[in-house]
C-alpha cells in the first residue's frame, strides 16, 4: 500500500522522460475528489454526486467495531479493507463512485422508489459486502451496518444528506438493524438542547417544574393506596419538554441530583397534603442509577424522611445495582433499614440477573409493561408473568403490573395474585389538585375500574 506522500508525489510530479497526461488543474482537481489512502472517492466527490437535478438517497455504509478491528490489523491494512469493501460495493452497484466518508465509512448514491426499497437495497448490500476480506493471506471478518437520507429534504438541524446518512447509521446500530433511514424525530434538536441543560438548574429554581402523580390500584384494598411521582418541565418558550430529553440530560451532566432532590422535597410536601386531607398514600420516587453510589445523596434521602416521617418507595432499574454493586446494595440496605421501600422498576425490560434479585433488599417488583401490553393475546406472555409474580412472592416481594390497559389484564392479573396494577385504565398522570380531586371523589373510581 502506497503511502499518502507517495502518492501525492505520483501525482504532482511530471514523470521523467515523458508529459504527464494530467495537467495541473486535473490533478489538484483530483486530488480534492479523492481519498489519498484508498483511492476511493471522498466526502466532496459524494456531496457532488448529490447534489444532482432529480432526489436520490445518499447510503453510507459503517465498518462495525472499526476502531477494535483497525487496532488489530494496523492501519495500512485498514486502508486495504476500505479499499477492497469500496469495490465490492462499486460491484455490486454498477457504480464506480464509491466515496470514503470517515474513517470507518464508506458512500454512495442509489435511485429508488422508496424509503422502503432503499433500505431493502442498502441490506442487501450489507450482506453481500461484508464476506471475509483476505488480508496478507489471512480472512478478517468484518459487519456492516447502512444508514440512509433521501436528499431534496430539508432539516433545519442536519442540512447535509451525508450527516443525516451518518447519524442514520448510528440510529441504526441503536435500534439493532442492519439499515434505517434518518429519523428526524429521533434525531431531535440537538442544538437546541444544548441550551436545555444550561437551563435545567435555573427552571428548578424559577418554578418550571412539577410534579405529576399516576395512581397504583391495590387488588385487595380495592383502591388507589400509591402513587407513583413524575417529574414535569413546562418551558417558557418550548412548553412541556420530554422527560425522557432532560432525564437523559440531567443524568449526562450531573445535574441528577438536584432534581432528585427536588423530587423528593415536593413528594414529601405533597403527601403531607394528602395525609391532611385523609389519604395516607405511599408515594414512590425514581431514583437514578448514578445516584446509587453517592453516598452523600443516601445521607439527604434518610435525613429528609426521618424529619418528615414520610413514606416514600424508590423505584430502581435492577440494572442500577451493575456498575458499582458493593456500594448500591450497601446503600439499599441503609435505605431499608430507614424504613424506605424499594421497587425494582421495569423487571423483564433487560437480561434480568436471579443474582441481583436475590441480594436487593426490594419490597416490591414491577414488570415491565411490554409484558403486560400483550397479556390479552398472548399465551407466552401470560406464562411469563405469572411466574414472575409466583418468583416475587416467594422472595418476599409485592408485584406491580404496568401498563394495564384493558379490563381483560386487568381481570387475567387479578387471577395471578398480582398486588397492584398501573396504566392508562387505573389512571393517567396528572396533577397534584386533579388527584386530590379524584381521591375525594365519590364512589372510588379505581374499585369502580376494577369491578
């Protein structure tokens, strides 16, 4: 493989004895259409191709695990898989300009009817690209993954089609496909958010957040005896941002605590509220998976509700107890001890681990709803609740179903001796006021749901 610098020579300078067939200008115009390493094309030459009359899809496509598999070849090797994958698909095309984007990225430009066909096509060539490669007379196994953009679409956040096609590729091997065209809802507003985490501290003091409560029906008290608290943001001038946007951005930056913080002092505020007004209800926190190896958090949790004498459950993922075992479970105990409950929270959503459940001290489990989503009509799903609920039971632990949403679970997790059930059917979330109100409202509304 010819260094950069060789090449660059072969191109510049005139070969002896003879006129060199490209002129000046053809040559620095190649140069700026090609990479030096491989040969191929590169990002402009693409760009140029793009940039054509009629709409075509731009599909790049992604080495995976590039870096693990450039460390194990060298580099000069990997110029030579690039090289080798570039005419493959060239092949395959019926095209000869394939572009390198990025280290581990390759292009091109393809015509179809669809969203739909392109991907079918950009699949197809995954798989028919992605044979062995022979280097020094070894094979190197390699994957691919695609990602599309149709150009002629304007996106105030990615204008490029070969941006929208990179980060294509990436929501791709997110969502565990071998190809997908850009999702720009997905994609969001990242400049946008930018400025969100700026302002996440100054809305927490600005009053810009509250608290939402969806109630937990119990079966044998047939009523609502929990609530499950959850964070809202109302923006001046965005209006209600996503919890699942500034969760994520909080958890990124650090700023988890202070929100939880706050959480926690409003949930307790409030079900002081509550108890006034003769609804002694067990109010259950979410508490992230970062703040389980904080120490100083747990001692704000205790010394809140030792003040206060509230009764508060946090709701953990089991994968929280992961990343620092020894210090989560020493933290749950403490937690324990102090009288606070803990839930594990969407149970059966990842490779539950029976080790993780036998050592968390947890009063109460909650599967997953996607479980319960396909109780109606799902003879597996069935099985697999019901064993969980039976698991829980023996391990000392009450069951809270999620997203119930029909009668029919409702009336099925009622015959497996679930404890409680959440969803749309018990109650959506809503308001400090508006839940006060439907608890102070006659004739239960929650026994009438479950009769």
């Amino acid at each position: 493989m010819r260094s950069p610098f060789a090449y660059l020579s072969a191109l510049l300078s005139p070969v002896s004895g003879r006129t060199n067939p490209l002129d000046h200008d053809a040559r620095l115009t190649h140069m700026a259409l090609h990479d030096q390493e491989t040969g191929l094309g590169n990002r402009l030459s693409l760009e140029r191709l793009a940039a054509g009359s009629s709409p075509v899809y731009v599909v790049l496509f992604g080495i995976d695990r590039f870096e693990v598999l450039r460390n194990a070849i060298g580099y000069d090797s990997m110029a030579g898989l690039l090289t080798t994958v570039g005419h493959r698909l060239s092949g395959l095309t019926g095209r000869g300009q394939v572009a390198r984007v990025g280290a581990g990225v390759l292009g091109l430009v393809l015509s179809a009817e669809d969203d739909e066909e392109v991907v079918q096509m950009a699949a197809r060539l995954c798989e028919a690209a992605q044979a062995p490669v022979i280097l020094n007379g070894a094979p190197v196994d390699i994957a691919l993954t695609a990602g599309v953009a149709r150009t002629g679409q304007a996106n105030r956040n990615v204008a490029s089609p070969v941006d929208r096609a990179s980060i294509a590729v990436d929501q791709a091997r997110a969502a565990h496909r071998r190809a997908v065209v850009f999702d720009a809802l997905r994609y969001g507003d990242p400049a946008g958010n930018l400025s969100l985490i700026s302002e996440l501290m100054a809305a927490l003091d600005n009053g810009e957040f509250s608290l939402n409560y969806q109630p937990k029906y119990d079966f044998r008290a047939e009523g609502v005896r929990a609530v499950e608290a959850l964070a809202r943001w109302t923006h001046p001038r965005r209006g209600c941002v996503s919890p699942d946007l500034f969760v994520g951005m909080a958890e990124e930056t650090g700023h988890i605590r202070p929100l939880t913080e706050w959480v926690i002092h409003q949930a307790i505020h409030d079900q002081a509220e509550l108890r006034r007004a003769g609804h002694d209800l067990t109010v259950s926190v979410n508490v992230s998976a970062r703040l389980l190896s904080d120490e100083s958090f747990a001692d704000f949790a205790l010394a809140a509700v030792k003040t206060s004498g509230a009764r508060l459950c946090f709701e953990i993922t089991e994968t929280a107890v992961v990343a620092n075992p020894e210090v989560a479970l020493r933290l749950l105990d403490r937690f324990a001890e102090a009288g606070i409950s803990v839930s594990l929270d969407d149970y059966g959503s990842g490779l539950s681990s029976l080790t993780y459940l036998k050592q968390i001290r947890a009063d109460e489990l909650k599967i997953d709803k996607s479980f319960i989503l396909g109780l109606d009509d799902s003879a597996r799903d069935a099985l697999l609740v019901k064993s969980t609920i039976d698991l829980a039971h023996g391990l000392g632990m009450k069951v809270t179903a999620e997203g119930v949403e029909t009668p029919t679970a409702l009336a099925l997790l009622r015959g497996m001796g679930c404890d409680m059930a959440q969803g749309y059917l018990i109650g959506r979330p809503v308001t400090f006021a508006a839940l006060l109100e439907r608890l102070d409202g006659p004739a239960r509304k929650a026994a009438v749901v479950a009769a």
